[in-house]
C-alpha cells in the first residue's frame, strides 16, 4: 500500500489508540462495559421476544448460535507456537457475551418467582 498522508494518519491514530488501551485498568473498564452492556442487551432482548410470543425460538435459537460462534472464537486452541494471549476484541466480546447469559438467567428466576 502507498505511504499517503491519509493511510500515515489512520496509521498513527491506530498505534496511538493501540497504546491507549494498553493500560490495564483501561482494559478492564472497557470490559467491564462490555459486560454491563451485554446485561442491558439480554434485558431489552427478552422483554422484546416475550412482548409478542410469536418469535420466542428464532430468539433462543440465534442467541444460542451467537453464543456458541463466540465460545467457539474465545477458547479454541491456538497453534502450539503462539503464546497464549487474546486480543481486547475477544474479551469484550466474552463479557458480552457473560452478561447477555447472566441476565437471561436473571429474567428467568424473575418469571419463576
């Protein structure tokens, strides 16, 4: 690729966000969020599905294919020549994906109760 003032610029804000989320506890609020928001999301999704009753299992059955692609992209096995180290992608993504599991479990204790 060329050396353009634009792909220079793109470049440099990268590596100078890269360096701004280095920090760990920078790390660890975004994941936090990550996992704040999935919380929300299994909220808002099970109140939506459960309002109308009509998409209950195309609900359940794309959020268990969501889970399972990001089980599938978080604990597979890396190459034996890599070290072992996700990227803040994954982790958020986890969190995510933790916390849309923990507030459906959640919903469900509420319409047991």
């Amino acid at each position: 690729m060329q050396r353009t003032r634009l792909s220079t610029l793109i470049e440099s804000v990268s590596n100078q966000f890269g360096r701004w989320l280095y920090n760990p506890w920078r790390r660890l609020s975004l994941v936090i969020i990550g996992l704040l928001f999935g919380n929300f999301f299994g909220i808002a999704i099970s109140s939506i599905a459960g309002q109308a009753a009509e998409l209950d299992v195309v609900v359940s059955a794309v959020l268990l294919a969501a889970t399972e692609l990001v089980n599938w992209l978080v604990y597979r096995r890396p190459p034996p020549e890599l070290p072992r180290r996700r990227t803040l992608f994954l982790e958020v993504l986890n969190a995510l994906k933790i916390g849309l599991i923990y507030s459906l479990f959640v919903e469900a204790f509420k319409l047991g109760s």
